[in-house]
C-alpha cells in the first residue's frame, strides 16, 4: 500500500513508522525538522497517563501506547520514557479521579487509592489540606517528547519509509508540496497539527492556542517524584527532567494564535502557578523561575481526536486535533489507523470530522474557560 503523510508530529510520524515496519511504502512530508518546537508535539516532555474519566477507549489505547514506547525505545536505543508514575489530585470522593480509578481497574492497569498521608511521601512537603485522596498510576510517567517524535521518524526512515521537508497543500485527493511535486498514494493522510483547521475548514474545526510552561529551579529532591495532575484546578507539572527544572503549566486555554505565527517568550501564567505551589508544594513556591516556554494546541470543542475520512475522497483521511493530550496516544492511535486505512477495523464516530459540540475535557477543567 502506498500512502502518504502529511505531518511528522506524533500521530503522523507514528503513523509513518508503524506502516513503514509493516511494508508500506510510506512518504512522510514535513515543513519542519521532526520534533520542531513550533509544532504541536515540539518541547522537551509530555505525562503519559491511562486516567481519563470513564473514557475506557482512551484508558486502553494509553496503555497500549506505553508498550508501543517501549518498543520504540529498543527499536532505536533511544531513552524515551520515564517511568516515574502520575499523581491525581482528587477533591472529592466522585468526578475525574473516582471515575478514572474505575476504568483502569476495569482493564486490569495497576493504580493505587491513596489517601493524603500516604500521598505525601510521594512528594517533598506536599500541602494536601483540600485533597479528599490521590489516585496514582505506578507504571506510567513522562514522555521525553522531542526525542520521541525525531526516535519515531528515524525508525520509519530506518523501515524505508521517505520523509521530505517541504511544505503541501491538498488539491483532491493528492498532495501539492511547494515545488509544485504532487504526491498521490492508495492513502493520504493529513496529520498536520493546528494547519489541519486551515487547510479543511469546512471538516476540522479547531481552537488554536497559545499555552505557558513554566519551569523551576526545584533542587535535587525533585528529580525522583511523580508526574501530577489537579484536573479540577487545572493545573499539571512534571518532576525535574535532565535538569530542564520542575515544570508546570495552568492548564486554561491561551489566547488564539496564528499556525504560522511564531511562539513569544512569555510568563503571565507565573502568578497563578506560584499561588498554587504555595498551596501543594510551598518548598517550591519561591523557586527560581528557571525558563518559560510557549507551545501551541490545536483543540476540538469535545477534546475527542479527530481521525477520519474525508466526506469527498475516502482515500484521503484528516487525522488531528490532539487537545493537548494526544501526545502520548501516537503509537498506539496509529496502530488502529493502519487498521481502518487496510480495510481491517473501523474507528469510533467520536473521531468524526464535522463541528462538534462542546464537551467534557479529557485534559482537565480548564478546558474552555480563557485566561
């Protein structure tokens, strides 16, 4: 089968090397480096998690997503994944946290009902006066993102697949690159991040947005704790990676911003992230703010993936809208969209091209409400 893929971000370069390993011929097109900043899968990290509310699709294809890392890891010899284990701050005895435990013990994942006291020990001085209990995952953790993604395209590469640096355009049910080259293929596959919205308006709508990642002089006793996430407060932080220092971000949604447009260096989100360690970690409240650094998401108003047909040319399948959690779901997305491409399985509708309606974020709360 030859197919073509438009988009080197993680599900397009995982799309790329799965296919490529299976014997596709497999062409996959980028305007940037693999693992470029300005993409939607640039940066340094990314948590990889199983809890996703009563969401049991994205729980399993988490989970199969961290094997197929680890596959890739010793496919290349690449350090890909810490496993460092993720943190859920639960506020109460139902919502996210209760319905997540639910799922990933349904599946048979490993996770643990922590109560406050036992919670602390995962975390120097961890202020937990407003938590009811902690949900923690042992065997997931954090995703060294740039590394990943470039890992992911080597591999193809390494699987026979092509990758070009050049900027397309559809034009049918091909692809123009910007010399004028079309590209055609049994499949074509737009995998393109936030330039998905602009290039098929009337199919993919998106929300493209700025967002912060602030990152603190934590200290040696940050190396070693967990991953977390306060979903109801909207808020999620990373330990202390390759001396990057401990990162954080309010996870509201950010001000629009051009696909092309290039990233600023700001920090306005410093203030609310210091109110809450004052909270949850006060040793790192006064910490010195090592780096900010912005990145973009490009969301559906569901938060649900977008990977489907195109209404017009079913060869041709728009594939995005990762909400700024689809990072760690590449591999395993592309092992259920090489099924649907051969004919062998179909995708669920909430994958859908078309508007959506606004839902549940399978992030956190601050889906939907601005800065």
């Amino acid at each position: 089968m030859r197919v073509v893929i438009v988009g080197a971000g993680t599900f397009g370069a995982s799309l790329a090397w799965w296919l490529a390993r299976e014997g596709d011929d497999v062409t996959l097109v980028d305007q940037f480096e693999p693992g470029d900043r300005r993409a939607t899968s640039g940066g340094e990290t990314r948590l990889i998690r199983v809890g996703h509310g009563d969401e049991d699709y994205y729980t399993a294809m988490a989970w199969r997503a961290r094997t197929l890392w680890r596959e890739l890891e010793a496919e290349s010899g690449a350090d890909l994944f810490v496993e460092c284990g993720i943190a859920w701050f639960a506020h109460g005895d139902d919502g996210w946290e209760a319905e997540s435990e639910r799922t990933i013990r349904a599946q048979g994942i490993p996770c643990e009902h922590l109560d406050p006291a036992a919670a602390a020990e995962l975390f120097p001085g961890l202020g937990a006066g407003d938590l009811a209990w902690v949900l923690f995952e042992p065997h997931t953790g954090v995703l060294r993102a740039q590394r990943a993604v470039q890992a992911l395209a080597g591999q193809a590469a390494e699987h026979g697949a092509r990758i070009l640096r050049a900027r397309a355009r559809p034009d049918g049910g091909a692809a123009i690159l910007d010399d004028g080259t079309r590209l055609e293929g049994d499949a074509v596959v737009w995998a393109c991040g936030p330039w998905l919205a602009r290039l098929f308006p009337e199919h993919v709508p998106l929300r493209v947005t700025l967002q912060e990642l602030l990152f603190f002089a934590a200290g040696p006793a940050w190396h070693a704790i967990p991953g977390w996430c306060d979903y109801d407060r909207a808020i999620y932080g990373t330990p202390d990676l390759d001396e990057l220092g401990a990162k954080a971000a309010a996870d509201y949604e950010g001000p629009e911003l051009d696909p092309d447009a290039e990233l600023p260096e700001q920090a306005t989100t410093e203030q609310i992230v210091r109110g809450y360690f004052d909270e949850r970690f006060p040793a790192l409240a006064a910490a010195p703010l090592v780096e900010s650094r912005t990145c973009r998401y490009e969301t559906t108003a569901d938060t649900n993936f977008v990977a489907w047909p195109h209404p017009e040319h079913p060869h041709v399948w728009l594939v995005g809208g990762g909400s700024g959690h689809g990072f760690k779901h590449g591999p395993a997305l592309a092992e259920r969209l090489a099924a649907a491409l051969h004919g062998d399985a179909e995708l669920p509708a909430m994958f859908a091209v078309g508007e959506r309606r606004q839902g549940r974020s399978l992030r956190t709360a601050g889906h939907g409400i601005r800065l």
